[in-house]
C-alpha cells in the first residue's frame, strides 16, 4: 500500500512538473512571436502589461543581458533588474504621455534604497525636459518610443530574402 502511495505521489508530482514546463515553453513561444511581429510603434501600444514587461526583458536578453524580474521597483509593482546593477522602470502609456519628473523621483529613490546606482526609464510616449535633466543628474537613461522600437527591431530575427540569380 505505501508502494501504490509514493507511485501516486510519484506521478502527481510528476504530471505537476510537466504542466508547469508546458506553460513556461509556451509563454516563451507567446512572447517570441509577440516580439517578432512589431513593425511599428502602434503595434506596443495595446500589449498588456505583463506581456509588454516580458517582451521588453526577451529584448535586453537578446542584446546580451542577464535580466530578472523584480517587484523592488517599477510600476504596477514589477520593473526589469539588468546584470543584478540597473533597474528598468517601464511605463506602458499612450503615445502622447510625457513621464514626468515625479516618476523618475521614485526610481532614484527605489534604486537608493536597494543599492543600485543606475536606472533606466522607458516609456511608449517621450519626457518632460525637466525628467530628462533629473535622469540625466541621476544615471538614469531615458527610452522614448522611438528608442524603443529602434531597440526591438534591432534584435528581431531577420528574414532572408531568397534572390535568384541571372
């Protein structure tokens, strides 16, 4: 009977680890083919947040990156840490939203009390002049949407076009 017990046991545990490596794959594959299909601006602006925050880490990924998710610093609770020394505040706003200078107050703060001594904003929209002045006091990059989808198409997987030769 304790036999029939620990094999049951056995194989729950196992069907458990197999689903959560299934959903894994496939959140991969969903933010893969989520990167892949931007060609322009637009394209970002109705992605949910967690997906738009996992697509921007697959971004730092392919661009050399060690990359974490932490919930130390960042909007709705979650920001992107880089090479355990730069935290990445992610704001998912309209295009026409400026960042002001109250949001980078709050990174320069978070990255203060944890330790961290660089920081870097993104936004869909652009900054007020006067973010990008506090930013720029305080190591803090700032990536408008332009930047941004310039840094995703950067590491999109080019297609090769077949050409034929005469």
């Amino acid at each position: 009977m304790l036999f029939f017990n620990l094999l049951l046991l056995f194989m729950a545990m196992t069907l458990y680890w197999f689903i959560i490596i299934i959903y894994n794959v496939s959140e991969k594959i969903k933010i893969n083919v989520l990167l892949e299909k931007i060609k322009a601006k637009e394209d970002l602006e109705y992605i949910k947040f967690m997906d738009f925050l996992k697509m921007i880490a697959e971004v730092f990924k392919r661009k050399g990156y060690k990359v974490g998710i932490t919930n130390k610093c960042g909007e709705e609770g979650n920001g992107l840490i880089l090479n355990s020394m730069q935290y990445v505040e992610i704001w998912n706003r309209g295009f026409s939203h400026a960042v002001d200078c109250e949001a980078a107050m709050k990174l320069a703060k978070c990255m203060r009390s944890n330790s961290i001594y660089r920081g870097m904003l993104i936004t869909l929209g652009d900054f007020k002049h006067n973010t990008k002045t506090f930013c720029h006091m305080n190591v803090i990059e700032c990536i408008n949407g332009e930047q941004l989808l310039s840094m995703i198409k950067d590491v999109q997987k080019k297609k090769e076009v077949l050409q034929t030769t005469s």
